[in-house]
C-alpha cells in the first residue's frame, strides 16, 4: 500500500478533520484543486472544518464551484474580531 493510499484511508476514517486556512489563491494548480477535492468527497457525511477568510466566492474564483459547493453545504460560523496575530504584534511593539 502506497503512502498516498494510506493518507486517504486516513482522512476517510478519523473521527475529524481541519482544512485549514482554505484561501484565495492567485494560481491554483489543477493538482491542487483535484486533492482540495477528494479530501471534501472523502469527508462527506463526517465532521469538518473547513477555515478560511474568504468568502465562498472567492473560494469559487480561486479554486471551482464544485469546491465552493462543497465547502457551503455544511453549517457556517463566522467569527468577528480583531486579528489575533495583529494583537500580538501590537503588543511587542
């Protein structure tokens, strides 16, 4: 078995899994977009969080609707505040 096929059974199965910092990006590689969505396929009907600053249009432009449709069809929490890494380079100034 291969690493990549165990890395896929991996993120099927565990009890949950962070897509961190999903952002726009400039140039996204058509391997990049196909992995982005297999791990989304590979989580559906299981716990995910999905983190971004961009809205799902964004994601939509950076990435594909398919992506964008994907990331949307579960619940949506947006936080408000303040920057918490702006704070902290506030602070050591």
């Amino acid at each position: 078995r291969s690493y990549v096929d165990d890395l896929r059974r991996r993120i099927a199965n565990c009890d949950l899994v962070v897509l961190d910092e999903l952002e726009r990006a400039d140039k996204a590689t058509t391997n990049v977009i196909e992995t982005i969505r297999e791990v989304l396929d590979l989580r559906e009907g299981r716990p995910l969080i999905v983190i971004s600053n961009s809205s799902i249009g964004e994601i939509a432009s950076a990435f594909d609707h398919r992506i964008a449709s994907r990331v949307s069809a579960g619940s949506a929490c947006r936080l408000r505040g303040q920057d918490r890494r702006q704070v902290l380079r506030s602070k050591t100034r």
